[in-house]
C-alpha cells in the first residue's frame, strides 16, 4: 500500500495550484583565504582588516585562483553526484555598487566547473530526487552598512572577495516543507564534505527563492518571481507561502504575473518588488582578460574522488543495516555530521536500542534545551556510553539514568561518580530482595490470597511495595523474576 | 668626457662598472637636461631630488654586478610606484600614491636603477598623439608643435630629448611602437605574458604589454633581459626560463626568412615610406637574409576587431574608478548614483569615455554575439594568419606607422583618422606576438621613420638579432637642435 501523497497546494477560489520552486544556494567556500587573494576570510574581525589590495581593487592588481577554492568547489560537484566539467570559465558580471570594489564580479557563466548533478531529500511519503542544474564559483561582494551614520554609508570590504560557490537547483521542488529539507540535505552535505559550514548566522549560506504557481495538473512553468538573498530556511518557507498565494490571487483575478525580482521583508512577512524584468541589470558578462580558463584534469578528480569522506546517504544505509535502525531514525542520526559520530563513538560499546533511545531522546531535548550543539553538550559520547553501560549492567535503572543524565547535563560529571556518590545503585542481592519480598508477602496474606486467586492486577501492588522499602533502588527486573516465583 | 646624455644605456653601465663616471654625475646630467626642458612637457613627476639621493647613496657602496647599476630611469606614468603619485596621464588619479611597485619597476630597481621621474602619456594608454593627457601635450623632441606619438609618448619623447639613458613604456595597440617610429628611437612590445602586468594601471587586459624604449636595439636587449621574467601575481605571466638576451645579441642572421606582408601596403600610404620599406628588405637581403613574399589575409579586420576588443575589456576595467575607494571624487551630487556619474564625467577625459561608451555598447546584450564574440573570432583568424606565416618566415618586416609624426590637433577631432596610425601594430597585440620597431630613416621634412619586426611567439632573440642587424646597415642618427631649452 502506498501512503497517501500530502501535495502542497494553495486552495484558490477557482481551483487547486501547485507551486514551483528553484533555489539557488549561495554558499561560501571553507577556505583560509579568499577566491583571488591570500586575504583571510575569518568571520567577525574589525571592519576592512582583511582587505588585500586585490579586494579593493586597486589600480594594476590582478586576481590570482586560489586552487583550494577550486578543489573544494570540485568536491562539493562530486557530492551532488555532479559532472566535473574539465573546461570552465571566470567572467566579469558588470554593475556597479559602493561595496563591490572592481565595479565587477567575478562568476562563471556560461561555462561552470560543476554542471547536473542531484540530490535525494527523504520526505515523509518517500525519497525524492531534486536535479541540481550547475554549482559556479564567484567572489562575494563587500558590505554596505547604511545605519551607523544618518548621512554616510559605511563600507566593510572584508568579505569582498570571498569565495562563494553557487548552487543552482532545478525547479523541482513543490512545497516550503520540500525547501526545508532540501537546504538542510545540501548544508548536510557540504559540512560532512568540509566545503560549507553552512552557518546561516554568519552568512555562509543563503539563497534566491524562484517561485510560480501553475493550476494542478498543468505541465508548463508559470512566470516566476525571484526572492532574492533569503538567509534563513524560515524566512525561505514564509517567502514561498507568501509569494505563491500572491501569485494565485493575481491569476485568479484575471491579471498576469510580471518576472521580476522580489525582496523579503522579514518585518511584514511580504515580499515587495525590487525591479522588473526591464529594470533588470544587463551585467555584461565576457571572459575575465585576468584569468586563463580553467582546465581540470582528470586526475585530480579522480584523486578529489578517492579523497570524499562517506556522504549522509551511504552513511545513512550503513547505519540502517548496521545498528537496525529504520529509515527515519537513521535520517535524524546522520543529518548532522557531529551527531552521527557521536552516536558511532557512543554504540561501538553499547547497547543499539538504549544508545538510540539516549541520544533522540533525553539528549536532544538537552540540545533543544539549552539551544547548543552537540560538541557544546557537557555529555560528551563517553560519558553518555558510560551512562548507558551502567544501565546494561544493571547498576541502575532507566529511571534512576534520567536522573544521573539531569546532572551531567549541567555539571558535566562522570556517571559512575554521581551514582557512587549519590548512592544511586540498584539493589541487585536476590538474597537481599528475597528478604525484602518474603517480608512483605507475610505482612500481606490476604493480598496474597486474593492474587492468587485470579486478581492478576495485585502483581503491581507487591512491585511498589518492594520499591517503597528498597528506596526504589531494587532492580526491578530481578523483584519481578523473585516475586512471581514466590506468588507461584 | 662629452655628453654623456646622449650615450646609450649600454655605454653607460660600460662607463659605471668601469667606475669612469660616478652615478651623481650621471643622474645630475640628465636632471639639468630635465630642468632645461620648457616645453616637451614630458614629464608629469619629477624625482630629481629623490633620484640624487640614490645616485649618492649607490656611489657610497656602488654594487656593479647588477645589469643597471646606478642608472636613473624615467618611466611612463602607468607603472605603480611606491610613494610616488602614479596618475596614468588621469584627472582621476591626480593624487593617487600607490603603497605598492609595479612588478616590472621592481625589476628594474632590482637590478639597481633608480627612479628619475615618471612621464607623460595618454589618458589610461588610450591616445596614439599623447594628446588624450590630462597633464597637457606632449611634443615631440624633432620639432615644435609635432606629436611623439602614444600612449606612450612622454617616454618617447623624453628618451629622444636625453631627459632619460632608456624608459619602458606599455603596448596595448601600439603605444610602444608607434611613438617609438615617431621619435627616432627604438621600442619592444614583447610576447603577451612575457613582462608581468601586475602592477600597471590596466588598458585592456588582454593586449597590455610592457616593454623598453632605447636608443639601440643593444640597449633594448639589455632592457628585456631585466624586465621578462614570471611573475606568479600575474595569472597570464608565461613561466620560462630567463633569457639573456643581451649577451647573445648577434648581427649574424644568414639564412633567416623575412617574410614581406603584402596587406601591408596600404592606399595612400607615403611613397617615403614604401622606400623605407623597400630599403629595409635590401638590407636584410645584404645581412643574408632571405626575403619571402607571404600574405597575412585577415589584416584589414585588425584595426576594427582590435576597436572592439580593447574598449570592451577597458570598460570594465575603468569600472573601479568610481570615487569610492581612491583617486578623484565629485564634491557633486545626492546620492550614490549621481556622486558615480559626476565623479567619472568630471574625472573621465573625452577619449576615455569615447571608448567606455564604445566596450559597453559592444557587451551589451543584444549585442554582444554580434560585436564582441565576433570580434574575438576574427581575432583567432589574425592570430591563424601569423602561425601559418611562421611556418614559412622567421619574421616579418613592415613599416611601423602608415606616417611621421604630426602636427599637435591635426587628427585630434578626427578619431578614425587617428586610430587609422595603429593600423600595422595592432594586429600584433591581437596574436600576442613581439614586435619591435627600429628607427630606419626620415621622410621630406626629417622626421624620423620606423620599420617593423614581428616575431614569433617568445622569439625575441632572434627578432632582437634581425633588428641588430638592420640597425648596424641603416646607420641611423638623429640631429636635434635642442628647440625645447630656448
């Protein structure tokens, strides 16, 4: 039986619409230095402290390709499952702005170093291929800082220059939730590559939405607006439901979508047009004189190839087979990089089920919580694998973990100690619970009787009274095994 | 000792490392030929005081196994130079001091000139008369009144007049060669990427090429050696050997092939100029050489490929003037956008906008196929046209210029008729290619003529030995009544 597709569709007043929608990921390189100068590209120095005099374009400077860029840029292409193009071309995108010092971009145009490539997104009702149409490399402009003066603009050339790689993705994806996944899969990827860090805080990654809607069932692409420089997954998903249902209105009123590019304004929650089609820059595209064109050899691939860490797919499958767990568990494990080894270092030596439950439970709610990473969390892999060993053994309850993980959450201590010194052990002496249980069961004939005779229920009373005398310290599965032997 | 002034650069460093004249006395020679200059105009800095500074300082401790031991070099103002204003002939880089060296002045140095001053040239290298300048004329050492010749025209003028023992210059169209024909002296425009760019306010990317201006093809060897090298902050720089030019430089050129271009000879072209011609073929004939007929069929497209070519790639690189960062800024204007337009109208000569309008007309979209992707179709056609030439001939003789030098505002309203003189040095920068022009004889009135050399790609050796050679037969001298001190 197939699940039942949840299509996204905004309900007009004349009908259904289906929303169509392309990305493209503007996301930067991981590199020490920039795309053409051996400037620094650490984020948040004091404003032009990185400026080379490539950077600000000086008279007589020429940019030099920082290879790193180039093999980062390769890997990533190798990551989207891409073709390497062996022949590809920097060119000038021409326009001017106060924080683009050259008075040009340097971008690949019409011959990228990465061209079709894919990438799966698991959805709820099954995996889904997203085609990636191209990956170019480009320089980032600078900053133009309007609100510091009431009469200046402020310009911060340190990231002039860095580089970016561009991720053009087909128009295939159809709902913000589709969106949502498909940036969090290609962020997933670049980090387990080293290629992103992919922190939208700092401005790593970010994305102009293409959005149109077209009735449901229709087969041709409507006119498309462009959200440009959207720079957070949220604002990506309330752009998309705003501009379509925009869009619908529009049609349904009878009128025509103008193509144009839009801004998000975040405040409002509504995007606004920025120019038209006829307004649109003509940016002059030609080979950058500077720069030879960039031949790639095979060999270098092939050596980038053998090179590539294992991807959250493979890693995903392996997990599947290897720890039993099923499609969803597997995807919430290997998602983030950091998570998936933590759960490696943690199950090599534990339980599957109890590593699993562990960390999707108590130790995500801690992240969510205190809102850190998991290489912040004061439960580092050992201590959790520590955690869950003492429950293995027996040397405490599930119960009793919570309460030791509560506080290695927030003082960071070893498990053993707190139990140790907390006195937290079960009591695990069948001798000793045999006393504790024969105890009760004379103090309680009557209750004896009556279980004896069929109340099936009164199992639950014995069980609470040993705890209740133990301190709640009894193992709880060997009080089991002595009591229905001894009510037998 | 005579004049030493008008010596050449080789005899010069003979003289130094001979310790028979000290650099002071050198440096002072040329300053007071500076200071007697009143109206060459050639100079748009001038670093006499600085220039005295290092000549001492090199006679103090003279370190002579360098190629250009204490010799003060004037260069033109398109080079960057640390702490020296370096202006590009530009109102818009009026009070522009660069914090670094170009590359190529860095050679220079290191070898152990010194800097005397930088010269006059056309806005941005764009000017074949000098008079795009935004530091006014510049005139021509032979006669009152007449053009040196451009872009590189206060290097050519200087260098003729004895302001300066040699200067370099850039080529971009001809800015080299031209001026060169025009002065009486001798200019290299070598292999694209052989003399790094970095460094040298950018014309146009892809044909911009530094080379030397000398008063020998000697000295022109000595300069090349000390200028070509790789250089890895230039991203078109050729990464080769060095070459010591100078010290191979021979006069024997037996058995080479010079081919002869017939689409050279062009209508209404002086008859002065086709002896010239004529007599540059004898000679080479009598040097041993033999001379082949060949025909280079695409050279009537160079001049309009190379107008749309260059103006593209310098309307981009023009974008950065634009008043944010450095150089000239428009007190004018409300907003961004109108400080940009005030900025580069009042910054911007005529000829530079002319030609900003022109590359980004050519690259606009609409337009671009038909102009720009044409053009550098064509422009793989002329480049065709010299590698099938090369499988004939060693090199190739041409005139330099289609005329002598002219009169100050005789083609200065007349644009076409002006690019029209960079007709045969063009398509050179087009194949990338060296070529070298060698003054070769005079026309009616005395002004000198050039003949051209083109070789094949990074065979400046043997284009130097050809030039050598013909300069030895043709035995040029240059008689200047020194107009410019009265």
């Amino acid at each position: 039986m197939t699940k039942p597709i949840r299509k996204y569709l905004i309900e007009g007043e004349k009908g259904k619409w289906e929303v169509v929608i392309g990305l493209e990921v503007h996301a930067q390189v991981t590199s020490n230095s920039k795309l053409f100068s051996g400037s620094s590209t650490k984020f948040g120095a004091e404003p032009n402290t990185q400026v080379s005099l490539v950077d600000s374009a000086f008279p007589g400077m020429l940019p030099v390709i920082n290879e790193f860029c180039i093999q980062q840029a390769i890997k990533t292409g190798l990551g989207l499952k891409a073709k390497i193009n062996s022949y590809s071309v920097f060119d000038r995108k021409n326009y001017f702005y106060a924080d683009l010092p050259q008075g040009y971009q340097i971008s690949q145009y019409k011959n990228p170093i990465v061209g079709e490539g894919e990438i799966t997104l698991d959805l709820a009702e099954g995996s889904k291929k997203v085609g990636i149409e191209r990956l170019h490399l480009e320089q980032d402009a600078g900053k133009s800082i309007h609100d510091l003066d009431p009469s200046s603009t402020f310009i911060d050339l340190n990231r002039s220059g860095i580089a970016l790689m561009e991720i053009v993705s087909k128009p295939d994806l159809r709902s913000p939730d589709e969106v949502n996944v498909y940036v969090k899969k290609l962020r997933s990827i670049m980090r387990y590559l080293g290629t992103c860090d992919g922190n939208m805080q700092e401005g790593s990654l970010r994305a102009d939405v293409n959005v149109s809607v077209r009735k449901e069932g229709d087969k041709h692409l409507g006119t498309r607006c462009e959200i440009k420089n959207v720079n957070s997954i949220k604002f990506m998903q309330m752009a998309i439901d705003y501009e379509a249902k925009r869009q619908v209105e529009i049609l349904e009123s009878g009128k025509k979508i103008n193509q144009e590019t839009r801004l998000f304004d975040t405040k409002k929650n509504e995007t606004r047009s920025m120019r038209s089609k006829e307004d649109a820059h003509d940016y002059r595209y030609f080979p950058d004189p500077d720069l030879l064109p960039l031949n790639i050899d095979q060999n270098l691939i092939e050596k980038i190839k053998k090179s590539l860490p294992e991807l959250p797919d493979q890693k995903k499958e392996r997990f599947i087979n290897e720890y039993s767990l099923t499609p969803y568990e597997a995807n919430v494990l290997v998602y983030d990089k950091e998570i998936s080894e933590y759960f490696e270092e943690v199950v090599k030596n534990s339980d599957k089920n109890l590593t699993k439950n562990w960390i999707m439970g108590d130790l995500f709610a801690s992240l969510n919580e205190k809102n850190i990473s998991i290489t912040e969390s004061l439960v580092t892999a050992n201590k959790m694998a520590q955690l869950i060993d003492c429950i293995s053994s027996g040397l405490i309850s599930g119960r009793t973990a919570k309460e030791v993980f509560e506080i290695i959450k927030e003082t960071g201590e070893e498990p053993k100690k707190i139990i140790e010194s907390k006195g937290l052990q079960q009591k695990s002496d069948p001798k000793e619970l045999e006393k504790i249980i024969d105890k009760i069961i004379s103090e309680n004939k009557d209750k004896v009787t009556q279980y004896k005779s069929g109340k099936d229920k009164l199992f639950g009373f014995f069980v609470g009274q040993v705890m209740k005398v133990s301190g709640g310290k009894a193992n709880p599965q060997l009080v089991n095994e002595i009591l229905k032997q001894k009510l037998k | 000792m005579s004049d030493i002034t008008k010596k050449s650069l080789t005899e010069i460093v003979r003289l130094i490392k001979k310790k028979e004249i000290k650099s002071e006395e050198l440096t002072q020679s040329f300053i007071k030929n500076i200071n007697n200059d009143k109206k060459l105009n050639s100079f748009i800095t001038n670093c006499s005081d600085e220039a005295l500074n290092k000549a001492k300082n090199f006679d103090k401790n003279p370190k002579l196994d360098t190629l250009l031991p204490g010799v003060p070099i004037a260069v033109k103002d398109l080079f960057c130079t640390l702490g020296v204003k370096t202006t590009a002939g530009s109102k818009m880089l009026e009070n522009f001091v660069p914090n670094y060296e170009s590359s190529i002045t860095n050679n220079l140095w290191n070898e152990g000139a010194f800097l005397l001053g930088k010269l006059n040239c056309d806005e941005y290298a764009m000017g074949s008369s000098n008079e795009t300048s935004y530091y006014g004329n510049v005139m021509n050492p032979i006669a009152v009144n007449t053009v040196p010749g451009g872009s590189s025209g206060g290097s050519a003028s200087a260098l003729a007049a004895n302001l300066t023992p040699t200067t370099i210059g850039t080529d971009t169209g001809g800015s080299i060669r031209q001026p060169a024909s025009f002065t009486g002296t001798v200019g290299l425009k070598p292999t694209y990427g052989l003399c790094s760019r970095w460094g040298i306010v950018a014309f146009a990317s892809s044909l911009d090429q530094a080379g030397p201006m000398t008063k020998t093809v000697e000295d022109c060897a000595l300069m090349l050696e000390v200028m070509a090298g790789f250089d890895k902050k230039d991203s078109t720089s050729i990464n080769k050997k060095k070459e010591n030019y100078s010290k191979n430089l021979t006069d024997n050129i037996k058995g080479l092939k010079i081919g002869i271009p017939k689409e050279y000879r062009v209508d209404g072209m002086p008859k002065e100029i086709d002896n010239l011609w004529e007599n540059g073929k004898n000679l080479l004939k009598d040097s041993g050489a033999q001379i082949v007929d060949i025909s280079l069929p695409n050279t009537k497209y160079a001049l309009p490929t190379y107008y749309i070519v260059a103006p593209a790639e310098a309307s981009s690189n023009l974008a950065r003037y634009d008043g944010v960062k450095y150089g000239y800024r428009s007190k004018k204007g409300n907003n961004l956008i109108e400080m940009y337009e005030n900025t580069r109208s009042e910054g911007f000569g005529d000829e530079v906008k002319r030609r900003i309008l022109i590359g980004t007309y050519v690259l606009s979209s609409g337009y671009y196929d038909a102009y720009y992707i044409k053009a550098q179709k064509v422009r793989q056609l002329i480049k065709n046209d010299f590698d099938q030439s090369f499988k004939k001939v060693d090199a190739i003789l041409t005139p330099s210029t289609p005329s002598s030098a002219f009169k100050i505002g005789e083609k200065k309203n007349n644009p076409i008729s002006m690019y029209l003189n960079d007709i045969f040095t063009v398509p050179v920068n087009l194949a990338g290619i060296p070529a070298i022009s060698i003054p070769a004889g005079t026309d009616n009135n005395n002004y000198p003529l050039g003949l051209q050399l083109i070789g094949r790609p990074l065979d400046e050796q043997k284009l130097l030995n050809i030039a050598y050679a013909a300069e030895k037969k043709i035995n040029f001298k240059q008689s200047l009544n020194r107009w410019w001190e009265k």
